[in-house]
C-alpha cells in the first residue's frame, strides 16, 4: 500500500509539475522511448498513450523521455512494425511522433580502469578546510591565499589553501602548461559550475570540501533522491570514478564549482533515462560545462538529443573516447562529438603518455574522424572516497583536464573569441604529437596545452 501511494504521488506530480521537470520511479525501466510533442499533449496522455512513466516533459524544447517496460515496448514495436495508429493503451499506442525507443538498462560505462588503481597514501592532516600534510611527506606546503612558487619543477605552494595539485601530478601540470596557466587565468575558473556525471562522488573527501556546487542542483538518478553520495566499496568498477574525476577538475581548475550528478552504480554501469535526464538537469541549473568520463558502445538516441540540445544552448560537452584500445572504437557520446549540429561545443577526449605516446588502452577515431583532443590518462593522482589518494588511469582522468581548461577561460569573464570559437582555441592551442611512437592519425594528435590555450582564448582588458 505504502509502494501503491508513493507511485500515485509520482505520477500526480507528473502530471501537474512544470515542464522540463525529470519524473522518477523506483524500478528502472527497461527501454527509454522519446517522444516528438505536439499541442495539447500532457503528461498523463502521453503515459496513457505509450503505457509508460513520464521522465522528462519539456514542451518548450519538444520532446518528452518515457520509460517504458518490455511489454509496453513490445506493444510499440509490433504497432511500428504495422504502421498502426491506435491511441491508447487499451489498444496499441500511437506511433506517430516517436523518436526513438531503445534498451535503457546498463547502456553506459564509466571509461576508466579500476585494476589500475593503487593508494598512494591517506591525508594525515587539514586545518580549516586546507591541506597541510601527506602521509608520505610528498607535499610540502600550500600558500596562504596566493600562487607563490614554483622550484625546480616541484609544487611548493598552491592557491588559498586548495588541494590543486599533488606531487605524482607534477609532470603532467608541468606538460600541459598547468603553472603559467594558472598565472594568466588567475581566477582559477571562479564563478563557473563544472557538472561531472558520474558515480556521485564523497561528499566529505577533503580535497572537494569547498568546491561544490548548492545542494538544490544535486541529484542522484540511481539512489532516486538528491545526495550523489559515492555508493559501494572498492571491489565495484565504478567505485570513486566520480570522485577521481571531480578532484581533476580541481586541480586544474580550484575555484570551479562542482555539481555532482550521479548516473552510474559501484560497478560503474548507468542507464540511458538517467543519462539523458543528468545532461538536461545540468545545463537547467547553470554549468556551463559538463564532464561526461562514460560511454556506451552503441549510439543513444536519446543521450545524443540531450547533448544537441544543451549544446545549442551553449553548454560545453566534454566526453571520453573509451578504453577499448583500438581505431574506430570511440565511445558515444564522444563518438559523434566532430558531426553534431553544435560540434563548436563537444569534444572528445583520448588519452597519451606523459611523451605524447597513445596509452595503449585509448580508444581512437579513424582517418577522417579523429578525436577532438588528446591529454595524459596514465597514473594520474586523483581523490578517492575515504579521504585517500589513488593513482587512477583511463581516459576518464584525460576528460576532466580539458573540462577544467575549459573552466578556467570561462572564470575570467574576459573571452577574446565567441563561445563558438572557445573550443576550436583549444584546439589550435594543442600541442602536436603526430610524431611520437607513431601516433595513430585517428587519433587526432593534439594535446592539450593549457596555457597556449588561455593565449588565444582570454585578454585582459
């Protein structure tokens, strides 16, 4: 009874919400339906019409995003198959304006190697929300609201306090340019919300604590509630990839604001509804960047609408190539980040030694399509839940640097290219490493550097 009441509350919010408002259920659904609307349409009579659960109705952008289980599914797709027109679920349903209807459970992965984390060490002490100490003495000191040096190519002070950057990272913050970065954009992304769609992160990892966005953005789509807590243990897949990506935003970009949205379980596999839901309700709440270190194997109709959509909009879409290790394996949504109506605004990401080298594991493009940019993805020290520090490698951990590159420009208010050109700035800011252990054309073989970047993207005035 108590289940019955809780679902009719759901739906009777589905039905009076206001549009764009994402509608959950406590079982998943088995396939996603996406529905062209028309005037008049509402819904509860598109939930009649297609037997589904109304998860996302958006009248002011046309569509509405429907789960539907396998006998309603298999209704649809005998209707289809027919060419039928009946109305309601007492029948079959109409068929008219459909989109696209597809499997919905465990389409998407995160794009990173749990095997290949390791513990570097645990924090042994903060004050007042800064770090002071590494348990295996790496770091040295932090700065008491300023950048102020750089020796010998060692961190030994960082910005107010924040946890930018730890000493394994050094030769990777070195390579892409990271310190002088810092220097020209010295507002270290402030005022810009960074959306990693991901596995939630910790909360309370001390390395985030400061750096997230409001609590009335949160979501999370798998636990059906708003605290994107990082769920399971380390034997799951999936377990601290959010939280691994989130602090590599922060590294590269401290002051960024980030929002956590979690989409995917322990083992590190989400659904096409949450997916797409998380896409819309980060662009909705205001990042202006979003963070997309999973993939699916195969194109989702659904996830490929809400990129175009909030890309048209402007928000940036930086997405993982996949760790399939071969030409042309090339994970959606990064797959279709070069040929989408709004390409100005998604890129994709591989990943590359610190020499430039493709990582063995990265996944690329082909002769004619290859990936947007390339950046280091190997043994990167990232957060982990449990206030610890791992050595994480995927192309996961390469995403978040452009996203964080990307913050960064934006923070300064002071673009010196439109927005459409901020992306194609990185781009011809890249380093080229074409020449290195003969690096695959599809690769695409531009590296991202940081501070070239920023060159061509900020001025000063």
């Amino acid at each position: 009874m108590v289940a019955a009441a809780a679902a009719f509350a759901v739906w009777l919010s589905a039905c009076s919400a206001p549009s764009g408002v994402a509608y959950q259920t406590d079982t998943p659904s088995e396939y996603a339906l996406t529905v062209r609307l028309r005037a008049g349409d509402t819904a509860r009579g598109l939930a009649d019409r297609y037997g589904g659960v109304v998860r996302e109705f958006a009248p002011h952008s046309g569509y509405a995003l429907l789960g539907l289980d396998s006998v309603a599914a298999s209704r649809l797709t005998r209707a289809r198959a027919r060419g039928a027109r009946p109305t309601t679920v007492s029948g079959e349903p109409e068929i008219s304006d459909l989109l696209s209807l597809e499997s919905n459970l465990d389409v998407f992965e995160a794009d990173g190697s749990h095997s290949a984390v390791r513990s570097l060490g645990s924090l042994t002490a903060w004050a007042d929300g800064s770090l002071t100490a590494w348990a295996d003495g790496s770091l040295t000191a932090w700065a008491d609201g300023s950048l102020t040096a750089w020796a010998d190519g060692s961190l030994t002070a960082w910005a107010d306090g924040i946890p930018a950057a730890v000493r394994p990272n050094i030769p990777i913050w070195l390579r892409l340019n990271l310190p002088v970065a810092h220097k020209m954009a010295y507002k270290l992304g402030r005022g810009v919300t960074v959306a990693v769609i991901d596995s939630g992160v910790d909360l309370q990892h001390p390395a985030l604590v400061g750096s997230l966005a409001p609590t009335s953005a949160w979501r999370d789509y798998v636990g059906n509630d708003n605290i994107p807590q990082e769920e399971g243990s380390g034997s799951g897949a999936g377990y601290g990839h959010g939280t691994a990506v989130a602090s590599v935003i922060r590294q590269v970009a401290p002051n960024a604001k980030i929002l956590p949205l979690r989409v995917l379980d322990p083992n590190g596999s989400g659904d096409v509804l949450n997916v797409a839901s998380a896409i819309r309700h980060a662009a909705s709440t205001g990042a202006k960047i979003i963070n997309v270190s999973l993939g699916s194997i195969r194109l989702s109709p659904a996830v490929l609408a809400a990129v175009n959509e909030v890309t048209a909009k402007g928000t940036y879409v930086f997405a993982s190539a996949g760790n399939r290790g071969t030409a042309g394996s090339v994970s959606y949504p990064a797959r279709d980040a070069d040929i989408g109506p709004y390409r100005d605004f998604q890129v994709s990401v591989g990943s590359v030694s610190i020499n430039g080298a493709r990582s063995a594991f990265s996944s690329y493009g082909v002769p004619g399509r290859p990936l947007s940019l390339v950046a280091p993805g190997e043994n990167v020290a990232t957060a982990y839940p449990g206030a610890r520090v791992v050595s994480f490698t995927g192309t996961s951990m390469s995403t978040p640097m452009a996203a964080g590159a990307a913050a960064l420009a934006l923070g300064q208010g002071t673009l010196k290219v439109s927005p459409a050109g901020l992306i194609q700035a990185m781009l011809a800011g890249a380093d080229d490493v074409s020449g290195v252990a003969n690096n695959p054309e599809g690769l695409g073989n531009r590296r991202l550097d940081i501070a070239k970047f920023l060159i061509r993207a900020i001025s000063y005035q």
